[in-house]
C-alpha cells in the first residue's frame, strides 16, 4: 500500500467518523425545539423558501447562511413533492426541514475538517500532521457539539479556514491573482456569515506583505482588488445592506451593546480571556494546546511568513471577543482547525527532533519522551471522543420540556391560564390561555396572581440561585416565587431516560 493511498483511507475514516458521530445528534430535541439561536436563522430562512421574498427581515446575524437554509428547505420541499410527502411548503414538517437544516451544518463541518487537514499538509509539506489535526477536529468536543444545530458558528469557521488557505497560498507559491481572490471571496462569505469574522481579512493583508517579491514591485493592486473583492463578496451574501442600511448599523450597536454590557448568567467581571481559555483548555484539550504552541514556535522558525498567516486571525480574533464581558462557549470554534493545524505541525516537529537525538546515547530517554508524548496525546483525542459521543447520546433522550409539555396538556384544566418564561415547554395556546414572559420572565416585577399556574425553567432561575452574590435580586424574586406558590409538578433530567432543563410547574391557589 502506497502512502497516498493509506492516507487517503486514514483521511477517509477520520471524515466518516465525524459525520457519524455528529449525525447521531441531528434530531436532538424533537418534537420540541430547543436550541434558544437555532429559530433565528431558520425562522427567515422558512419565511424566504415559502415566499420566495428574500428579505431577511433581520440584521441579527449577517445573510448568507439564511440563504443557504433557505436553499436547503427549498430543495426539502423538492424532495417531499416528488416523494409524495407534501403538496405545498406549509405541508411539510418543521421537525424535517430542521432535520436537513441541521444536516446541512454538519456537511459543513465535515468539509472544515477536511479543509483542516489541507491546510496543515501546506504548512509542512506531508500528510501525517494534517490527519493529526483533522482528527483533533473531528474529535474535539467543542466543534462537535456545535455542528448539528443551525447556527453559524461552524459555516464561519469554514469559511475564516478557507480564506485564511488563500493568504497562505500567497506566501507559499507567490502572489497570484487566484489567490487572492480565494481569500478575498472567502473572507468576504465569512463576513456574511457572522459579523465577527471580520478579522479573517488580515492573513491576506499579513500574507501581501510577507509573500516574496522583486525590490520594489510588490503588487499593491492586487491588495486593493482583494479588499474590494471582500466588501462585494459580504454585500452579494448580505445584499439588504444597501437596501436598509440604517436597520443594519441598529442591529450592530444591539450586538456590540450585548455583549459589552450584560448577559445574565454568560459574563464575567471585566474580560472573559480567562473563559475562554477555559474552554479551550476543557473542550479541545491541554496537550493539543500545549501541542498549538509549540506548533507555533516551530513554524515561526522555519516559515516565519506562513506563521504570521496562520496565527493572525485566532489571535486578533482572541483578543477581541476576549475583551467583552459576555461570553459563549461557541465563540472559540472557529479557532479551533488553527490551533489544530499548529498541534499536528508541532507534534511532527518534535517527532522529527526525537528522531535526530535517537542515535546517541540518549536513545531511550528520547524513546520514553515520544512515548510519553504520543501516549499524552492519544488520551486526549480518545477523552474527547468520549465526551462528544456521550453527548450526541444524552441529548437525544426525551426532552424534559416534551415530557412536561405532555403532561401539563393531559393533566391541566382545559382553558387555564398559565404564565411561561424562556425554556419552557411550547404549551398548546389552542387549549389554554399562555402568557409568555420572556427571559426569565417569573423574577421581573409582574402580577401574576391572576394566573390559574406558573411554569418555570432551570435555565432561566438556575443561573440567579447558583451566584445570588452576582444576581442577588432576582435570585430573591426566584426564592420567594418558589416558596409563595404550590409545586405541582417536578420534571428533573434523569441519568439515561431524559435531557433538559428542570421544569416546575406552579399553582398560584
């Protein structure tokens, strides 16, 4: 066996593992849907496939990846047509379009896997630390637990990946106009995919300068076209900009003010570097950050241009969502295949230095190191993999709010009136008179007493009572709310039958 061929099978079934592993989550939560971000692209991206108008009606999250829902739902409906499963697009089930919606995701989060192991292969010309990164990746439980919900944070790293390929085959190969319009193309779609990719535009700019070229004939116009080429490219995926631009700027300052200002339960003191470090540390690995630095160092020794490339964007992008106060786990996911290409560069480097010194008399403490290190390294991929499968098992059990809803609508009288906060059960209004209040919408100063019950969520009242030293407030509204009215009904995630939030239900008699 040839070594393409052994990589390409290797390749082969690092890819086809991910997609398993995250298929078996695609239809988590049904029939309920529980992802509190996931209706915020899908809600318009239904709207547009339906009508055919392709006003966003929303500047929340930048166009492109509603347009590619909406494309999804639109082929959907095709396929349910001809199949016989639906006659017109409101005929067809929300649970199925979510289910390709989500599917789509994880198209995309296989491509960057893949796309992770090419760029590695760039770095270092071979094919070993790019299956290394490409599983790293595949495993980690931060890229795995976002890539089957219909959110944008895997398309932007897609697309964050693939520009920043473009700026690397800059330096690499030299400053073609191809190149450039990759990475301008790119970086251009990942802005219109979530507004805070716009630092992927500086590998190209890193990549101009750094690429080589004669005294004095740089090509500085292909610099211009590459920045003009991604304004076009984010104005083409998010065209309503031009039509409603003051819209637009108002949807930016609610988006900076939110995460400058407070999020009850997802901020921290001052900064969240230390959080997100956290996260990093929990849910892709220490030893394959530890594995990124050195990574790091040794491209910065042997390419220090490919190493400017390739480290700019994680860093700026580090830095900048580090200094707000709120934070989501999320948000790291688009670092990931750069860290995961520089740990697969770093382990190859040090391999090849251990087996340079293994000659001498130090042979087998080198011998133990690499063990050591390979052994280090293979738990921490396996230790991912575990957490990630474990999830895509747990989350897929009944959901609480499916089981309370159920009971609530067998049990309840008939035409109650019932008050709801976020994280709740979606209860039939058809059968009951239901209030919604919002975001942990039972602490606000609000009369409830002319409801007949009171639903509450743990993902609302949790994140008050676990630091009533940050929340001190409602996490006494909470306290007093609970203690004032009757407890019904108690519905607790259990260990292999159910996932979820808790969900209590209250009688105000």
């Amino acid at each position: 066996m040839t070594e393409k061929t052994a990589t390409s099978l290797a390749l082969s079934a690092i890819l086809v593992a991910a997609f398993v592993l995250r298929y078996i989550a695609v239809d988590f939560g049904f029939p309920v849907f529980v992802h509190p971000d996931e209706s915020q692209v899908a809600a318009p991206a239904a709207r547009i496939a339906a009508t055919g108008d392709l006003d966003p009606e929303t500047f929340l999250y930048p166009s492109l990846y509603i347009y590619m829902q909406s494309s999804m739902f639109v082929l959907t409906f095709l396929v349910e047509r001809l199949t016989g499963g639906a006659e017109t697009f409101e005929q067809i089930e929300l649970t199925t379009l979510y289910h390709w919606g989500r599917l789509l995701t994880v198209f995309i989060s296989v491509a960057t896997i893949y796309l992770t192991f090419v760029v590695t292969r760039i770095l270092t010309g071979g094919p070993s630390a790019g299956l290394l990164a490409a599983l790293l990746v595949g495993a980690s439980f931060l890229h795995m637990t976002n890539s089957f919900t219909i959110t944008t944070d895997v398309p932007m790293g897609f697309w964050v990946l693939l520009s920043a390929f473009g700026s690397l085959l800059i330096v690499e190969r030299g400053p073609a106009l191809r190149y450039y319009m990759l990475a301008a193309v790119s970086a251009g779609l990942a802005g219109g995919t979530k507004y805070n990719a716009v630092f992927c535009v500086l590998p190209l700019v890193v990549a101009h300068f750094s690429a080589a070229a004669p005294r004095g004939k740089r090509p500085h116009g292909l610099l211009a076209a590459g920045i003009a080429v991604t304004g076009l490219a984010f104005l083409a995926s998010t065209p309503y900009v031009l039509i409603e631009p003051a819209s637009f700027f108002e949807f930016l300052r609610f988006q900076r003010t939110a995460y400058a200002v407070s999020h009850a339960g997802a901020e921290s003191a001052t900064t969240s570097f230390s959080y997100y470090a956290a996260v990093l540390l929990e849910q892709f690995g220490i030893v394959p950050l530890l594995a990124s630095v050195a990574g790091a160092l040794a491209l910065a020794k042997s390419s220090p241009r490919a190493a400017a490339v390739t480290i700019t964007f994680p860093a700026a992008y580090f830095l900048f969502m580090g200094s707000y106060r709120v934070h989501f786990e999320r948000n790291m996911v688009p670092v990931l295949p750069f860290l995961a290409a520089l740990a697969g560069l770093g382990c190859i480097r040090f391999l090849e230095a251990a087996r340079r010194q293994g000659a001498g008399p130090s042979r087998s403490v080198v011998r133990l190191g690499v063990w050591a290190v390979v052994a280090l390294l293979t738990v921490s991929i396996y230790h991912q993999g575990v957490m990630s499968l474990a999830h895509a098992k747990r989350i897929t059990l009944p959901n609480t709010r499916w089981i309370s809803k159920q009971w609530i609508e067998t049990n309840l009288p008939s035409g109650s009136k019932i008050a709801v906060e976020f994280y709740t059960p979606p209860i039939d209004p058809e059968r009951f008179e239901v209030t919604e209040l919002g975001l942990f919408g039972l602490s606000r100063d609000v009369d409830l007493e002319g409801y007949d019950y009171l639903v509450a969520s743990s993902q609302d009242f949790r994140r008050f009572l676990l630091r009533p030293d940050l929340y001190p407030v409602k996490a006494q509204r909470y306290k007093e709310l609970f203690g004032r009215h009757r407890l019904v009904k108690f519905f607790r995630p259990e260990e292999g039958e159910s996932y979820g939030p808790a969900i209590r239900v209250y009688a105000t008699d």
